[in-house]
C-alpha cells in the first residue's frame, strides 16, 4: 500500500519470484467449486498491491439455487469428531453455496480460540454444554522452567491438526481450500499459556524474562505455519486466513487480543516486533483488530509493512459496524485498507464513503442473481 515505510524481506521470497512459483509447475488454477478461481485470483493480486481492477475486491455469498441449505459443521468440530463425519458436511455446505464475486470455497479448521497455546503444550478444556468455545488451562508457573518454550512433535493435538488437515485437503482437493489456522501466536499464545493476570504484572516485574519467552514463542511461528501450510497443500493452491482474504502464495490472518490489555510502551517492546515479524514473513496479511480498547495501537499497526488489510470488530456493546465510518476512514488514509462486512443493500452505503481501492467487502446475498446484480453495480459505481 502507498505512502508506507519499506522493508526487506528476508526470510520471505519477493513477491514476484513467490507468484511466479505459485502459478507454475504443478499449481491447481480450477476449482470445481469456483470456475471463475482465475478471474477472482487475478483481483485479490491487484488488491495486495493498493490497486483495484474492474471493482473493489468483495467476497459475495449466496444459497445456491436448486438446493438445499446445508449448515457448516459445528465450530470446533474436528477436534472431537471423527473425520469421516466432518468432512462430508463440510463438503455438502460449500456445494450448497453460491460463492461469487472473489470468494474462495474453503472451509477453516479449528480446534479453539488457543489452539496454538495447546500445540505448546497447553490443556485445552471443553465446556460440557459450550460448543462455540473453548480454553487452555493456563499451565506456566516458572518461567524459568518453561522457557524455551518448544513444539513437541508429538504433541496430541498438534498431531491431530495436522492429520486433520490432511484428511481435508486430500477429500477437497480440486473443488475447494483449506484455510490456514486463526493461531493466536505471539503474546496471545503466552496469554494462554500463563494467564493474563499473570503476564500482565510480569511485564512490570520481570520483563527482560518476558522479553526471552517472546523470542522464545516468536521463533515458533514460521515452522508451524510452513507444517500446517504443507499438510493444507497451500504450496500448490494458494492461502486464505481465517478472514477470507485470498494469495496464490501464503498470507494470513494475524492477531494480539493482548494488546488490549497493555499501553503503547509495552505494546511496542513485547509485541510490535512479533507483529513485524509475521507480517514481513507472510508478505501480505490481515490485522484482526478487536475492540476500542486496542485502538490506541492503530497507528503503530498501519505502519506495518506487510499488514496491507484490517479487519475492524467492534466489541460487545458497542454501537453497529456501520456507524465505525469515521474509522474506517482513518485507517485507509494511512494506507492500509478495511475489511467491510455487509448485505447488499449497506455495501452502497459504504461505496459512496470508502475508497474503492483500499476495501475488502465480505457481502451475504439472498440469492445469486441479486449477488451478481449487486456485481455489476460496483462495477458501474467504480
């Protein structure tokens, strides 16, 4: 996005050697799912890069006609569920689904908000009667002891995702994706693993111990995101995040919910660097950005190079999306564009506000031929 600070890459291949290797060799351009992957992969390109084809970037879903809704498996389903059971449901709704505009049929994997924290080692606690939902008992009492904080093969549940999406990818194979993982990395992962009381007063009393556990953390993300890539057959498909955002390569969506909790001064010194870090890993990404109370980070989180996209959500009681105009704006006039959830009848409203080049509209629509009028109409208006 223009008018933002420069940055090499590193660790990361450039952008254009990484879309060259993506689209040849042995790379899926068609989905049985979506026959128009190309047209829409072609957009989400031009969207990475601050620019706008024909119309803004919009994913627009619909029922399909001609068939029966089918609902996508319960959250968290894999993680207790047997494969065979999840897999055709998952399956059955993405078929029963018009996926227009620039969605992506894909299904995202989940075993938790702290499924990152239980890769660590974490026990993850199901409620008995709560299935949107779950947590990992907070199991760090000596930081001492704990750190270098690792990731055991053989951990259970890392076993488990990554059998899980290779089951998914091997039965969606040619019809549809499987999304990378919301991991909930960095101070997050700690958050879970610790407590957030505890942490909170750590980053007072000790913090050059918190400064080695988020070394320690950080160090983890580029191999577990590369395993989970693998066994997502992302290298020869492409990448969505948890917020469906599209790249022929690798992206995601990146987080701290963290930094809800803590000022400007601890933000910039535990969890800036990670932030920078995953940002300029994945090349280009989505912030989930949660609440009022992280807004004091904005400015420094616009200024990442890499993180071109934020999803803005506006906390438990507080006033609807729409009226969050004034910050929409803000944002994209720092360059960085805004993730924009509608129907068809609000995505005028925001058309007439927002910059055209800089917005990414995730629109429900009551049937395809209003999601595909709706198209046209952002084409004519653009």
């Amino acid at each position: 996005m223009a008018g933002r600070r420069s940055y090499t890459p590193g660790i990361a291949h450039t952008r254009e050697t990484e879309v060259a290797e993506c689209l040849g060799g042995e790379a899926i351009t068609s989905l049985s799912f979506k026959p128009d992957f190309e047209e829409a992969k072609q957009r989400w390109l031009a969207f990475w890069e601050g620019e706008m084809l024909d119309r803004p970037v919009c994913n627009m879903l619909a029922p399909k006609d001609g068939h029966h809704y089918v609902p996508t498996p319960k959250y968290m389903a894999g993680a207790r569920e047997a494969f065979d059971t999840v897999i055709p449901q998952v399956l059955a709704h993405a078929e029963s689904i018009y996926w227009g505009g620039d969605a992506i049929p894909c299904y995202t994997p989940s075993f938790g908000p702290d499924q990152m924290a239980a890769f660590l080692g974490g026990e993850i606690l199901f409620p008995e009667e709560e299935t949107r939902t779950n947590w990992v008992k907070p199991c760090i009492d000596d930081w001492e002891k704990a750190l270098p904080i690792r990731l055991d093969p053989e951990n259970p549940w890392w076993k488990r995702m990554l059998a899980f999406m290779d089951a998914l990818s091997e039965a969606l194979q040619g019809k549809m994706l499987v999304t990378h993982l919301d991991l909930h990395s960095n101070a997050d992962a700690l958050l879970a693993l610790r407590g957030g009381e505890r942490l909170c007063l750590d980053m007072i009393d000790i913090p050059e111990t918190i400064d080695r556990a988020m070394a320690s953390v950080r160090r983890l993300y580029v191999p577990i995101y590369e395993q989970l890539y693998r066994a997502g057959r992302m290298d020869t498909v492409g990448t969505l995040g948890w917020v469906r955002a599209y790249h022929p390569v690798r992206t995601n969506t990146i987080q701290c919910d963290f930094a809800a909790l803590i000022g400007p001064k601890q933000f910039r010194r535990f969890v800036l660097p990670a932030l920078e870090e995953e940002a300029a890993y994945l090349g280009h990404c989505v912030y989930h950005l949660d609440g009022p109370e992280c807004l004091v980070h904005l400015d420094d989180l616009c200024a990442i190079p890499g993180l071109d996209c934020i999803q803005w959500t506006t906390g438990a009681r507080n006033k609807p999306f729409i009226e969050w105009m004034d910050l929409l704006k803000e944002i994209q006039a720092k360059g960085v564009a805004v993730w924009v959830p509608c129907n068809t009848e609000e995505i005028k409203i925001y058309h007439r506000e927002l910059r055209p080049d800089r917005v990414f509209y995730d629109c429900s629509a009551p049937n395809p031929q209003e999601a595909e009028a709706t198209l046209e109409w952002l084409k004519k208006n653009s």
